[in-house]
C-alpha cells in the first residue's frame, strides 16, 4: 500500500477500515470458507430445475463477489489516488 491519502477524508476513513479489515485473521477465514464452498458448489451436477439452476447462479455471485473484494477495493483505491495526482 503507499503512503499516499485520498483528499476526500471521509472516503479515505472508508479504505482505511476495509484495508484494515483485509488484515484480520477473520478475513483470512472467510475467504479460505469461499474458496471451500466455490469447490463444493461450482458445480451444475446436482441441479434439477431452473429454480435451482438460478439459485446456485445467485450462490456463486456473492461467493465470487467476496472472493474478489480485496482486489476491486485495491484496485479502486488506487484509482482514487491516480485520479487526484
């Protein structure tokens, strides 16, 4: 991370608390849980209807959305700070 700041305090009181986040131990849990349950339900095998079929589509949205969290942020972050320069 750089040592750079976003102008705008309130966003960077935001970054600085997910940043912050991305540090815990929790953190580090949850994301070995998704990457367990990507395994598990990254699959079309066991469904039967079309309910099913969106439902496990709805599954795998919001594991691959806290699976890639960090690096939108980061990738967002860095961003704000380009933008500002």
């Amino acid at each position: 991370m750089t040592t750079k700041a976003l102008q705008d305090k309130e966003l960077q009181e935001h970054y600085d608390q997910i940043f912050a986040m991305y540090g815990t131990r929790g953190w580090a849990r949850l994301q070995e849980d998704v990457e367990g349950m990507l395994k598990v339900h990254n699959s079309l095998a066991d469904i039967a209807t079309v309910e099913q079929l969106w439902f496990r589509k709805g599954q795998l949205d919001q594991m691959l959305w806290l699976q890639t969290h960090q690096t939108v942020h980061e990738a967002a972050y860095n961003e704000e700070l380009a933008q500002q320069d």
